[in-house]
C-alpha cells in the first residue's frame, strides 16, 4: 500500500469508528429517555390512583353520613 491508500483506509477506519460511537450513544440515550419516561408515567399513574382511591373513600363515607343521618342512626352506633 502506498501513502495515500494507507491515509484513505485510516480515515475510513476512522468514519466507521465515530459512526459506531454515534449509534452507541445514540442507542444509550434513548434507552434512557425510555426508562425515565416509562418510569415517570408509572409514578404518575400510581398518584392518580391513590387519589382516585381516596376520593372514593371519601364519597362512601360522605354517603354513608348521609344514609345515616336520614334513617337517624346514631354516630356512636358504629
């Protein structure tokens, strides 16, 4: 090989490294957005359905109060 095959073959080598490198990175990157954004809307979901699971606690017991309170049932009854 000359001179010049020898400076082509190593800049080549050179392009498939930093591709390589690219894809690497690229690949860590959305594998990370993918988790944080998976775990996100997991953390999310479970705040909502705690929420949800109090509001209707509540509104049993608001219903509850109610039923009470018509049929004059005693509080201390319980």
């Amino acid at each position: 090989m000359n001179t010049e095959e020898e400076a082509r073959s190593a800049m080549k080598k050179q392009r498939e490294q930093e591709k390589h490198l690219q894809q690497s990175m690229l690949s860590r990157a959305e594998t990370e957005v993918e988790t944080l954004t998976s775990d996100g809307i997991e953390a999310e979901a479970r705040e909502l359905m705690a929420e949800q699971r109090q509001q209707e606690e509540s509104l049993q017991q608001s219903m509850l109060s109610r039923a009470e309170s018509e049929i004059g049932v005693p509080t201390d009854a319980q």
